[in-house]
C-alpha cells in the first residue's frame, strides 16, 4: 500500500481539533464532567476501558473517557498509547482469586453451595425499565447489610475436582507468553490465547461465544461459577528480597463447565473454559470462557469447523484497537493507489470497447 | 500476602500493605499527628511505572499475563534506615510518604509510637472497609426456601 505525501492541511487540521475541543465540551452552561464523577458513576465503562486498554488505571481511564467524549474504543486506544511511555518494574504473582473478597459469586450448577450464592451489586433481575428517579437525581437509599461469616469462598470447581469429575488444572510451570514483548505466533500456547481474550473486544467475544451457543463449535457450556471482588496483588522488588502487597484490584472470574471428553485410559471428564478481567466485566469474561473452551477443540480431539474453534481468526481479529486502526486507516488519503485503479479500469473499458468494435 | 518466616520481615510486609491502600487524605491527617520524620534522602524515584498483573489458567493453573497496572515506587534513606514504597496508581506524593514512614517504622526508636499513630487507626479504617462490604455482599446472599443436600 502506498501512502502519497501530502503537504498542506495544517491549518484545516488545527481548526478541525480546536472544533473537536470545543464540540467535547458540549453547551458551557453545563457544568464541565469531573474526572471523579466519571470514576464513580460510570464504572462499567471505566472497566471496559482498563480491560481492553489492558492497563489498570481508574484515574486514567476517566480521563481517557472524558478525552474520547465516551468512545470507550478510542479510549482503551488511548491508555494503550499511554502505558508505552511508562517502564515495566516488576511481574506480579499470579493472583489469588481464591481468596478475593467476593462481592459477587453466583453459580449456574450448584444451588447449595459453601459460601452460598452472592447476588451483589448485579443488574440481573431488574426490569429493564427506564427510571426517571435517576433522571431527577434521587439519592439512594443506603444498602442494607448482614452477618458475613468470613468464610473463604471455595471455587465450585473444587468439589468436581475432588470427586474426579471434571478436569483439574494444568500443572503450574514456565514464565508465560506476554504478547506485548513477543509478536504473536501459531500454534498459540493457552497462556497467550488467554492473554489476548482479557484485552480482546467485548463484542467480539461476545458474537463469538454466542456464535458458539447456536452451534458453530457447540461445546455445551454452563456457567459453573461467576465471581467478582477484589483480589490483592502482590509483587517481589529486587531490593527488598520479599513480597508485598500493592494494592487491590476488581476483577471478574468466569468458569465455564463444558461437556465431556475421556480416552481409553480416562473416564469421562467435563471440559472448563476460563474468563479473567479487570473489572466488573460478566459479559466479557462469560464470553471469553465460551470462546477460550471453542478453542481447546484440536487439543481435545474435536473437529475444527467454526469461527470460536480457529486460534488464528480468533487471536488475530480481537484487539479492538488493531482492528481500528485498520478499518478506519481506510479514510486517509490513498490518491496514488485510488488513481492507479482509475487507469487500470480505463484500460479495462478501452479494451473492452475495442474489441466490441472489431467484432462488429 | 504470602507472610515471610521471618517474623520482622512479615511484620514489614504487614504495615507495607497497609501503607500501600491508604488514601492520601487519611494519610497526611495521620502523619500530622505523628511523631516527626527524619529527613529524608531520595534514593530512587518517586517513579511511576508498570506492574505485568499475571492470574492463573483455570483459576490455579499454570501463570498468564492478564494486563498491567500502574504502581509508584520511591527508595528513600532516613536516619539509619532505607525505607521503600511500591504502590498501586499514580501517586508520587504518597509513595514518598509511605517510605519515609517505612524507614521511620524500621527505626525501634520510633516504631512504636509511629505504628500506633499511622498504621493501627488505618488498619482499622481498612478493616472496617471490607467488613461493610461484606456485610453488603452478606445481604445480597439467596436463602433459598427448600434446602436439599448437594449432589456432586
């Protein structure tokens, strides 16, 4: 693809930006948008954001909100471009999220289950119907609250696990994949595929895992245990020789139970698929464990025939941002290639022309 | 936090955790009341990086980069001791207070006056914080009207 170079616009592009600053303001009678208000009342977009801009920044992300007037796609393009101007200090130990404090945990498998099941702040059961007492600004009532035991919150997988049911965890080993240092190859090992799916696009993920549901890559899923909360992260700093805490972060954990595979030598077993995401992100992470089970196929000796079971489409056609700059690179100017079709199609007819000439 | 077998180290790593999630205002009104802190002499930072976050496949498999984080560190010398502070977010002011009250803390001199000034009312603060919100999460929880045993 050839590019021409164009000297000229400076003015149009300057003028074009000072509009844009001036249209993101909107009408100068509202009262301008806090970065602190974006941070607590829009919470899910702050999460998309981190989880797709693959960096964990609340602060960040409502700034990149407000810049992008609410285009969460530009936005996460946003923190991406920010995170490569900052040093990598350290890798954190793989977090706990065993031990997270559960504000959410509902499970689609077990009613009764240690721990219960933890409704938490959901939009599951509600209506759907407009309320207007937002639109008048309405304070809430405060939450009512309740006895915790202090339980820790045991993964609904552990009880198949221990009765052999379903398929245990792959033996924890080598330093993983990381996408950001390593350009991405094929075969991709599950670490990486992982990886990529938790900054991969919302709706992708989510065209994909239904995709799954009607059949193309079916894989029988239920979802065996949601569960959202705060996990600590925890880090070794060369100086100190230990570990210590950093702080918390939200995150959604998806497990996905998935019909069964055996062999001559094992019973039967069901199948898991995994979702991780900053954030409170159910949407993203269910979809993400649809799509990261589709595709397990080739390792579990299924055929290979959907969109949700191809590592490559999948790995390849995820990242929003790439996608973007893709797509929308379209709209720069391609004169020198679009004048090089011209002459070719003239040719074309001229030729054509002719030789409906000579017939006759 | 994995606790050290040392039992110095892993109070360390206990007040370090606190510092880590305190809040700057809560933070600033404490030191106010504290004790004086020696001086400081910057070491390193305070400077803002990245922190790779890696979560297991499956929930307890093996490791996978997950997306990164913001963290501020900052390596400070006060009196006898070398204070450190790593710190989710972008927080340079905080990261220094931390490791100066890092330093001041490994100064038996000063630790248990400094302890009870900042880090006992903030951990009490920070308990308090996960308890409401286990509380809140303990309300949202379904008593179902039949209970049966589970299959598994």
């Amino acid at each position: 693809m050839a590019y021409v170079a164009v000297k000229g616009g400076e003015r149009a592009i300057d003028n074009a930006h000072a509009w844009l600053a001036a249209d993101r303001r909107g009408n100068p009678d509202v009262p301008d948008l806090g970065l602190a208000q974006i941070r607590e009342q829009l919470g899910r977009a702050i999460d998309r954001v981190m989880a797709e801009g693959s960096l964990y920044d609340q602060d960040l992300a409502a700034l990149a909100i407000k810049q992008s007037q609410g285009d969460l796609i530009e936005a996460a393009f946003l923190l991406r471009a920010y995170r490569t101007t900052l040093p990598r200090f350290a890798h954190s130990e793989p977090v706990d999220t065993a031990t997270m404090a559960v504000r959410r945990r509902v499970s689609a498998v077990f009613k009764d289950l240690p721990g219960g099941q933890v409704l938490g702040p959901t939009y599951d059961y509600t209506h759907r119907l407009l309320d207007f007492t937002l639109a008048a600004g309405t304070a809430p009532p405060p939450p009512a609250t309740a006895h915790a035991t202090g339980a820790k919150m045991q993964r609904v997988n552990d009880f198949l696990v221990h009765a052999g049911l379903i398929e245990p965890d792959a033996p924890a080993g080598t330093t993983p994949g990381d996408i950001t240092r390593q350009p991405l190859t094929f075969p991709a090992p599950r670490d990486v595929r992982l990886q990529a799916l938790a900054r991969g696009d919302e709706g992708f993920l989510l065209g994909l895992g239904y995709s799954t549901q009607r059949g193309y890559g079916g894989n029988h899923p239920f979802a065996g245990e949601i569960r959202v909360g705060e996990v600590t992260v925890e880090i070794e700093p060369a100086e100190l020789g230990f570990a210590i805490d950093i702080g918390d972060i939200t995150l959604t954990e998806c497990q996905m139970v998935n019909q069964f595979k055996g062999s001559k030598t094992q019973p039967p077993q069901f199948t898991r698929g995994y979702g991780l995401a900053f954030g409170h992100a159910e949407r993203k992470t269910m979809s993400m464990a649809l799509v990261d089970r589709a595709m397990r196929a080739e390792e579990l000796g299924e055929d290979v025939t959907a969109p949700a079971q191809n590592v490559e489409f999948v790995l390849y056609h995820s990242d929003n941002i790439e996608g973007t700059g893709f797509v929308e690179h379209l709209k720069l100017p391609h004169y020198v290639d679009f004048q090089s079709e011209l002459e070719t199609i003239r040719r074309m007819r001229a030729e054509a022309d002719a030789g409906k000439e000579a017939a006759e | 936090m994995t606790p050290h077998a040392s039992p110095a180290i892993a109070a360390r790593q206990t007040w370090m955790a606190v510092l880590a999630r305190a809040e700057a205002a809560e933070l600033a009104a404490l030191i106010a009341n504290a004790p004086p802190l020696p001086e400081p002499v910057i070491l390193r930072g305070p400077e803002v990086g990245l922190v790779m976050v890696r979560g297991r496949i499956g929930g307890g498999g093996g490791p996978f980069n997950l997306g990164e984080m913001t963290v501020t560190r900052c390596t400070l010398r006060a009196g006898a001791t070398v204070g450190h502070a790593s710190i989710a977010g972008r927080v340079p002011e905080r990261a220094v207070l931390a490791a100066r009250i890092d330093a001041g803390l490994q100064d038996p001199a000063r630790h248990d006056a400094l302890h009870a000034a900042v880090i006992a009312p903030l951990a009490a603060r920070q308990a308090a914080k996960r308890a409401e919100s286990a509380a809140k999460a303990a309300a949202t929880r379904v008593e179902f009207f039949t209970l049966q045993t589970m299959r598994t």
